[in-house]
C-alpha cells in the first residue's frame, strides 16, 4: 500500500502565493507521473499539473505562467508552488501518483489540502 501525505495549503488573498508538497511512501518500487488536481465546490476534478520521472511538465491553461510543478525523486515528493493566486483557484487540491510496486502500476490519491482564496 502506498499513502500520499499533502500539506502546505490555506487561506491567502488575491495575489499571493503558496507551496503545497506531497510525500509518497509504502510499497514503492518507482513513481511514475505525479500531479495535482483540484475540485471547487460544485465543480468536476481537474487536472493542474503533473510532472513525469524524467521532469517533462503539463500545465492547464489556467494556471500556466503561475503554478510551477517540481519533485525530488530521492524523497518520493512533488511540490506545486502557486505564484499570483486568484479567487478561482480555490479548490480542494488533491495529489495524485502512479506507482509502481515492482509488478504492477497503481494510481494513489492523497486526502486533499484546501486552499482559499480571497480578501
């Protein structure tokens, strides 16, 4: 089993910034792609970002310019840091990894960091 621990959300006002991360561990053989997703009340979970081993990176259209998504392979942890937030961007964002356990790839979601943001 492999669990994914987010942190780093809360409240901000307009313009501000913030650094969520996630830590994956468990049974771990390698990670695939990990990502970010949110889902605002009402609405469907939409991709942010994720980010592959090999570091190649993919944004939705929203947030690009804004949101920087990075990882430390040593540490099983990807990070989303958020320039310039918006009051849409309000969300529960949740993580998301593929990982491998050595014979078959699983994908793990981790239990949502919320982020707010308004004046």
């Amino acid at each position: 089993q492999v669990q994914l621990v987010e942190s780093g959300g809360g409240l901000v006002q307009p313009g501000g910034s913030l650094r969520l991360s996630c830590a994956a561990s468990g049974s771990i053989f390698s990670i695939n792609v990990m990502g970010w997703y949110r889902q605002a009340p009402g609405k469907e979970r939409e991709l942010v970002a994720d980010i592959n081993s090999g570091s190649s990176t993919n944004y939705a259209d929203s947030v690009k310019g804004r949101f920087t998504i990075s990882r430390d392979n040593a540490k099983n942890t990807v990070y989303l840091h958020m320039n310039s937030l918006k009051p849409e961007d309000t969300a529960v964002y949740y993580c998301n990894a593929k990982v491998s356990n050595g014979i078959s790839w699983y994908y793990y979601w981790g239990q949502g960091t919320q982020v707010t943001v308004s004046s």
